[in-house]
C-alpha cells in the first residue's frame, strides 16, 4: 500500500487517537498540541491510506540541535519498515534546518527495535547512561564541608571547555535529554542559572541544575568514578536539593546521568532507582551530508 509522510496539525489528533499502540496513558496525546503548535517542535505522521500508522518528531535544544523522538507505530502494521521510513524523513527534515548541526536520538539501551532503526539510518551510538532519580540522599551525607560556589562565568565556561567541550564528550543539558557538547549548547543564561561547586583541591567541579519533566528535579552533573570518595560532594548536592525541595511546588527528586562504572560505584544500600540505561545515538552535519543510506535516500522520495 503507498504510504505518505506529512507534518502533523492539530485537526490530527482523531488519527493519533485511533491509533492502536499498545501504550497506555500515552503523554504523546496529553502533549499533542504542544508538539504541533509550538516553534520548536513538529510532529511528523506516515499514513497509508487514511490511517495513521507511525509518528515521530523532532524537538530543538540550543538553538543547533535536534533530538528525534515520540516514535509511535500501529501495531497493526509493524514489520513493514515503516518507522524506519518516517524517522530517516524526521532526520532529513530536521538537516533541511540551516542552524541545526547534530540530530539524535535517545533510546533505552533494552529497546532493540528502536536501536535497529537509529542503526540503519547511520547514527553513531554514545556509551549508556542510567538516568538515576532519588529523594533520600542520606546513604551518602557525612559531616565534610560544602564545596565553593564558583560565581565567575569565566571559570564556568572554562571548566565546560575543559571537561566536555574540547573533548566534545557528551552533556547532560536536560534530565532526559543529552548533547555532544560544543560552545553552542551554552548560553549566557546557562551560567547565570547553573551553580558551579569546586572541591578544595580545585580538580573537581560539581554542576547543579534546576528541571522539570513531569516532576522537579535538581539535576546533579558530575563526570567522574570518584562519587563515594569525594569529601564535601554530597553534603553539597543534599544542601543544595533541600534549598530546591523547599522551593519547588511539588515533590522534589535528585537526578544523575551515571555511567555504568559510576552506577557500580554506588555503596550498597543507596536509594537511586537505576531503570533501563538510555543510549544516546546521533549523526552531525558534517557526516550526514555524506551518509548515503538506503532509508535516506528512499525518503526522500516521499512527499
């Protein structure tokens, strides 16, 4: 059956809602609006006939990046391909941007489906990352002093430039939600509102930042194994959750990115919740407009 792929508008919602997805409480349907409303998101849909069989979108961070997502697919038509199809259009149409650089993808590493498809299309795949969340740090909480705040942007930038932006490792930018890092990610405002904390020795940075996805998360950025070996650094992510938990509205939670390796590193008996690693795949300009793969070259044929 010839299928279409076309940007979704909100008179579109009837076809998401028909779709059988096997997702219960999809937030897709809660958040359609948004998606196909607001500047930096859209929302693409591949139809046969009247049906819509899959969906997915982009969003954009930073002004320069692209992360594809809310892949959906009727499970009445699975096995034709057909997400593969619409994600290699969501990929070409988010290049088809001037100002966007990198496009990727986040997926649970137990998603082999998904890693299949973000793998025919030539994206490069990140080490996994637990997207650890907790509201008990005391496991953790000593009697060491607090690390200094950094207060000078300059030292900000230089320890991003410094830990992840020459080394173009990747971000923690948003819980949920990282980036290969380059001097774009960043803004001005990014420093004024991110907290910098350095240890006594000065070889050591941590970052604390304030989210919200679905609940409000002080998001805890810090790249070494050495968790349980730093004096001061959890006394200084505990002072800081507390100042946020009095704040925030709502219940309140600690989030890490944690490696594998800083996962187990964690002492026995730790209340983080480690689900499904995410893997993060993606493709920058540069190498796509030398990618010449089967599904991109197909998609581009439709309309």
């Amino acid at each position: 059956m010839e299928h279409t792929i076309r940007t979704l508008k909100m008179e579109d919602l009837p076809y998401l809602e028909a779709m059988q997805t096997g997702i219960e409480d999809d937030y897709v349907k809660r958040i359609f609006e948004r998606l196909v409303t607001t500047e930096n998101n859209r929302l693409f849909g591949l139809f046969l006939g009247e049906q819509l069989a899959s969906v997915c979108g982009y969003t954009i961070f930073a002004g320069s990046y692209a992360m594809i997502g809310r892949i959906r697919s009727d499970i009445r038509y699975r096995g034709k391909d057909l997400a593969t199809k619409l994600t290699a259009h969501v990929l070409k149409a988010a290049f088809e941007l001037p100002n966007i650089q990198w496009v990727g993808a986040n997926t649970q590493e137990e998603n082999a489906p998904a890693r299949r498809v973000l793998e025919k299309l030539g994206l490069y795949e990140h080490p996994p990352l637990y997207g650890a969340i907790t509201n008990d740090l005391s496991p953790f909480i000593g009697d060491a002093p607090m690390w200094a705040e950094l207060l000078d942007a300059d030292q900000k930038k230089e320890w991003l430039g410094r830990l992840y932006i020459e080394p173009g490792v990747v971000f923690p930018y948003e819980c949920y939600y990282l980036f290969p890092a380059s001097e774009a990610l960043f803004s001005d405002k990014n420093f004024t509102e991110w907290q910098f904390f350095e240890n006594p020795a000065k070889d050591r940075v941590l970052i604390l930042k304030k989210d919200f996805k679905k609940h409000y998360y002080l998001h805890a950025v810090y790249p070494w194994n050495d968790l349980c070996s730093q004096p001061g650094l959890w006394e200084t992510i505990s002072d800081g959750y507390a100042q946020y938990a009095e704040q925030a509205p709502e219940e309140t939670f600690v989030w890490m990115d944690l490696s594998k390796e800083q996962a187990a590193a964690l002492p026995e008996g730790h209340a983080f919740e480690l689900p499904s690693a995410w893997v993060l795949y993606g493709v920058p300009r540069s190498s796509f407009n030398t990618m010449k793969t089967d599904s991109l070259s197909a998609a581009g044929k439709h309309n």
